[in-house]
C-alpha cells in the first residue's frame, strides 16, 4: 500500500474513530497530529472545510472520518465496519447518524467548547449554565446506550463494528475530561472496557492535552 499519513487533532471524535478504525484493520499509517485553529495548519490546503482527520494515501486525499470509514470498510472487504445481517446494517447507521448529528449537537458541542476549546483558545472560563445543559443532554444519551449494552454483545448487535469505533470514539473524550459517571451506567461500563482493551485504543489512552491532565482512571483499564 502507498505510504499512508493521518492528519489528526487527537482530541476530536472524528480523528479518534478514524485512528481506531484504522488500527481495528490494522491498516498502518503514520499519524501527524494538527491544530486545526491554526493559520498554518497543512489542513487548510487539503480540505476546504478545514477540519480534521484527513487521509492521504498515496495521491488519494480522504477527508473527514466518513470518508475515512467508508474507504476501510473497502479495503477490509465489507468484513469489518459491517455485518452480513441486514438488521445490524441498519441499527450500526442508525447509531453513527446519532453520534455524529443528535450527539454532537447536544452534547459535544456544548461540552467540548465548554471543556476544551475555550481553554486552547483562550476565550474565558466555562459557563456554568452551559455545562448544566450539555451534561443533562449527556445523561439521557448514556441511559440510551446503556439499554442497548444490557440487551446486547455490542452497541448494534452481536459483533463489535462501526458503530461501536464511533461510540467509543466519542465516549474517550468525555472520559478523559471525567463527564462520564460510569458507575451508573454498568452495562455501558462493561462494554468500554471491552474496548479500551483492544490494541487499536491504546494510542487513545496515551493522548495528553497540555494544561488539563486526564482523570485519573483515563488510561486504567480495569477501572
């Protein structure tokens, strides 16, 4: 394969699942993480829209984790992001247009600006009235997945896929600012541990933000 380079900011969802996606297939790349808010960030000059990740392979520029997805699940055959089963076809794009629309609109646009955007960027300290809406809206989300956990082995049915990389993905950002009180979500619990197991979550668990260490039980996996 064409030498292969992630641009990436580490701490946005998108870049996550793309990193674990990638490492799920055990698709090598070499990763240059980017500030994105920066004037002189290289991915100004690859995707118009400005934002992370972004693939290069080759002459082949993939912007933006879809892209990135759907271009894995070509190179794995269909074998991995997706089942056979035509019912966790559809529940594993159900569960992605909810994470990337309805969560992040709720959620980590509040939450992520709040916790780390107005810190990188220098715009003043969290409002507390918008931390109250964003972590409410992270309540109902979480019970929501953790009726999915009880009643299966992974969040769209029997076999870890698409939509689990995406949820975790999302999740670990949350969890390392510690806006996830696991304790009361136990099946969820379970199913994020069974994650951060797996050797494609490691480099996850080793992302540092300067200035604002992780929670202490970030990097644990038997937490």
């Amino acid at each position: 394969m064409a030498d292969s380079v992630l641009l990436h900011f580490a701490f946005d969802p998108g870049s996550r699942c793309a990193r674990l996606a990638l490492g799920e297939a055990k698709i090598a790349v070499r990763e240059t993480p980017v500030k994105p808010w920066e004037d002189d960030c290289p991915l100004h000059g690859l995707n118009p829209s400005g934002m992370p990740p972004v693939l290069k392979v080759g002459d082949l520029v993939l912007c933006e984790s879809a892209a990135i997805l759907g271009w894995v699940d070509d190179q794995t055959e269909g074998k991995l992001l997706f089942t056979r089963d035509d019912a966790e076809r559809a529940e594993t794009r159900r569960l992605t247009g909810w994470f990337e629309r309805k969560f992040t609109d709720e959620v980590q646009a509040v939450l992520l600006h709040e916790r780390m955007e107005k810190p990188l960027l220098r715009l003043g300290p969290p409002e507390a009235r918008a931390l109250r809406a964003g972590r409410e809206a992270l309540k109902g989300h979480l019970a929501e997945l953790e009726g999915l956990t009880q009643g299966r082995d992974w969040l769209a049915g029997r076999r870890l896929g698409q939509a689990d990389l995406v949820a975790a993905a999302h999740l670990s950002v949350l969890d390392y600012f510690g806006e996830i009180a696991w304790a009361t979500y136990p099946a969820l619990k379970d199913w994020y541990v069974r994650m951060k197991c797996r050797p494609c979550f490691r480099s996850l668990l080793g992302d540092r933000l300067p200035g604002q260490p992780p929670v202490a039980h970030y990097d644990d996996l038997d937490f």
